[in-house]
C-alpha cells in the first residue's frame, strides 16, 4: 500500500488529532492573551502608583524647602534679636 494512501480511518484519526492540538494550541493563545492583558493592567497600576509617588514627593519636597526658609527667616531675626540686646546690655552698663 502506496503511504499516501492511508485507509479513512487512519486519515479521520489523522485530523481528529491535528483538530485537537490545533484547539489546545488555541486555548494556549486564548490563556497567553488573557496572562497579557492582565500583566498590562498590573503595568498600569504600577505606573499609576509610580505617578502618585512622585506627585507626593514634590509636595514633600515644596514642604522642605517652606520649612528652610522659614528656618533661615528665624535665625536672621534670632540672630537680629541678639544684636539687640547685646547692644541694649552695653548701653545700659
């Protein structure tokens, strides 16, 4: 018998088997389809949290920097104020 010439069964045998890796090769895209999208709204997450981050970040850094400047404005009057007195002390004695 010429190879080519396989008996239908063997040739129905033949497709059902190439039907069934062909729908298991389907689900395998199906499930790496749904793996990937689910990845991408893990990335978009991430991101989001990466964005709210660095938005908190720059309000702390605006907050520092308030901080220093009100810092240096009381040591000037601080130091302002000790000029004072130490002139006060050496007029009164």
């Amino acid at each position: 018998m010429n190879p080519d010439e396989q008996p239908a069964a063997s040739q129905g045998d033949f497709f059902n088997t190439l039907n069934d890796k062909v729908d298991a090769h389907g689900a395998l895209v199906d499930r790496f389809h749904a793996d990937l999208q689910n990845f991408s709204k893990q990335i978009a997450g991430c991101d989001k949290l990466v964005r709210m981050a660095h938005i908190s970040l720059n309000q702390i850094d605006a907050r520092i920097a308030e901080a220093v400047r009100i810092e240096a404005q009381a040591a000037v009057r601080l130091e302002a104020t000790g000029r004072e007195a130490a002139r006060a002390a050496t007029e009164a004695a």
